[in-house]
C-alpha cells in the first residue's frame, strides 16, 4: 500500500467471521492499533476501515450489492451476528441477505453504520443497473439521508452519474472494487481530514465540518468491463441503445446492457450539468493496463521514482525515460495527455489503451 500511495483502505470482507479473526490476530500482534475516529492504523501508516458487502434483493428479482462501514471491529462482529441469520453462509463476501435494499439500509442504520450502494450501475447486481430507475422506488425521500454516499464503480463517471437528478444530493466515491493487490487504487477519493479515521470520512462523506471529498481519481469509464453493450453470443462490444435487444452482428438475444446505455436509458438530465459541491473528476489509466509496460519496469520505476500514483500524474517524463526508456514515457505521456485510443470495455471484458 505504500507503493501505491494510499493511507485509507477499506476491508469490506469484514462481515465474515474467519476475516475478523485474521483482524483480531493482527490486533493481538500490535499490528493494528484502534484510532480515536474509528478505523485501525496498520504499523506501516495505513488506516483500514472495516466494511462488509451485502446483496440483497428486490421482489421484482434485481439484485444489488451495498457496502455497510463500521468503526471497529467489536460493531463489525455485532453486524455479524444480526446477519448471520439473514445469510446462508456468512463466511463468504458479497453473500445474499434475502432482504431488500430498503430492510438493509434500516439495519445499517440501526448499528450507526455508513451506508453505500456499491458499483452502482453494473448491469448484474446493483441498485440503478437491475433493481430500479429511481432510488425514490425503493427507498423513501425522507431516508435519502441515510445513505452516505454513491459509489459509481469502474465503468461509469460523475459526467454520466449526474444525468440522474436524484444523486445530486449525494457524494460520488471512486472505489478500486480490488480483488487483487495489484488493482488496489486503480481508483481512489482525495478527501480533506484532518487525520485518517472513520468519523473523518463520515464527515467528508456527507460534506460537514471542512471536510470533503475534493477530487474522484478514476479510470476512463470506457475502460471498465461493463461500459458499453456486449453480445453474450459473439462477443461484439458495442454503444447505443438495443433495438428489441437484438446484437447487430449476429443478431443474438443474449445482449449485457451497458453502464452508458442504462444510464442513458434513465437520465433526467443531459450531460454536463452538475451540483455546484461535486468533486473533480481525474481520469487515470492503472499502471497495469499501460501497453509495453512489464512487472519488471513496473517495479523499476516504483523503486526509483515513487509510488504509483506519483507515477500515474507527477513524475516528469524524462525521469521515467531515464529509468525505462523513450517507449515507455511515450506511453506515459499519451494516457497523460489524452492522446490514446480507449477501446471500450463490456460484457465482463475490461477495455483497452491502443498507442498509435
């Protein structure tokens, strides 16, 4: 985490009894240490807030994944407790609650929880992308206030997520999703706190006190794997709506609606429009995704230049020709400077940086 510059990251694996022991563990060693606001610092510098990731779902069938955050693990295990006779195997992450969307935020509520629909418009499991157009549907106008924030997952942006006017009153977060180390903050929030704690980012999170999400640090949405439409049958990613949801390659009925064209689907709003409190947003390309660029040079320019978020926006580009050659700063410069081509990504298949 240090290489990649990160001093928050949240353990939303935490609902699961074997994950608390591993927590407690590192307790135990001296390893993590209870803030003051919440959260645990690690011995390296880093604060993990704890956080768990629930399905639930609608009477309709949709589906959809929310993250619930808590200040120590001592809440956690009580969160834990409660749900474990709601989820089948509380063992697993993401585990469905057979409740709804509505019930759960109630629950979260009640243990003073933050609560976040996660990856809010994937076409498989999420609030916007298979349970409803209207948060207003499923949740009462008057509990809007209970959620904390929105997290807009890899394959859409603010640009987009602003087209639907109900969000505005909400805070957009750039969450990494990381099932892996190496994609840990492949997107990331730049928050003003006074020190890394849970109650500072509950506050940054609803805007109080100074504090504040000041910028959304995220990949170009065409870059996430659910961006545009994708024909299950051929594989054809493509833009635009569905005519009678038929492919036009091979005429297949098996389409993945894509995040831009749901979004386009239920937006009350054209683009550009935004509440006048909303973060920047900054598009970044993960190291990892850079054409040419190897583990090896990966690692050779960390060592010599910094963290990786250093490398993504700061480090002058003759540092980086210095240490890995003309071709790989050619390729920095390009996603830097906008110049790449983005092949969009959908149907589960990331996108793509093609360098002319």
């Amino acid at each position: 985490l240090q290489r990649k510059g990160i001093h928050i990251v949240g353990i939303v694996d935490a609902l699961s009894p074997w994950v608390q022991e591993d927590i407690q563990r590192l307790i135990d060693e001296g390893n993590l240490v209870l803030q003051a606001g919440g959260g645990y610092l690690f011995h390296n510098g880093v604060t993990l807030i704890l956080g768990a990731e629930i399905e639930t779902c609608e009477e309709g069938g949709g589906m959809c994944h929310s993250l619930v955050y808590l200040p120590n693990l001592a809440a956690m295990q009580e969160l834990s407790q409660e749900m474990s006779h709601h989820i089948r195997n509380i063992g697993l992450s993401s585990q469905n609650a057979h409740m709804s969307f509505h019930r759960l935020e109630g629950i979260a509520r009640s243990h003073q929880a933050l609560f976040v629909p996660a990856h809010a418009f994937t076409p498989h499991k999420s609030l916007f992308g298979v349970c409803t157009d209207r948060l207003a549907d499923l949740l009462p106008v008057a509990e809007f206030s209970h959620i904390a924030a929105v997290e807009l997952g890899l394959s859409a942006d603010s640009e987009m997520a602003d087209q639907i006017k109900e969000l505005w009153g909400f805070e957009f977060l750039t969450n990494s999703d990381a099932h892996s180390p190496e994609k840990i903050g492949r997107e990331y929030n730049l928050m003003e706190l006074e020190q890394p704690s849970y109650s500072e980012c509950a506050l940054a999170f609803r805007r109080q006190s100074g504090r504040s999400i000041v910028g959304n640090f995220g990949m170009d949405p065409r870059l996430g794997k659910y961006h545009n439409n994708c024909c299950d049958q051929c594989g054809m990613i493509f833009a635009g709506s569905l005519k009678n949801g038929i492919c036009p390659g091979c005429g297949g009925r098996k389409v993945v609606k894509g995040v831009s064209e749901r979004i386009a689907e239920i937006a009350d709003l054209p683009t550009g429009t935004h509440p006048t409190s909303r973060a920047a947003y900054h598009y970044q390309v993960p190291l990892q995704m850079l054409p040419g660029i190897g583990g090896k040079t990966l690692d050779k320019l960390v060592n010599e230049l910094g963290t990786e978020m250093n490398l993504i926006h700061h480090v002058p580009l003759t540092e980086i020709q210095r240490v890995a050659g003309r071709k790989a700063a050619a390729a920095f410069s390009a996603v830097r400077g906008g110049t790449a081509t983005v092949q969009s990504g959908g149907g589960g298949v990331y996108g793509r940086i093609v360098l002319d």
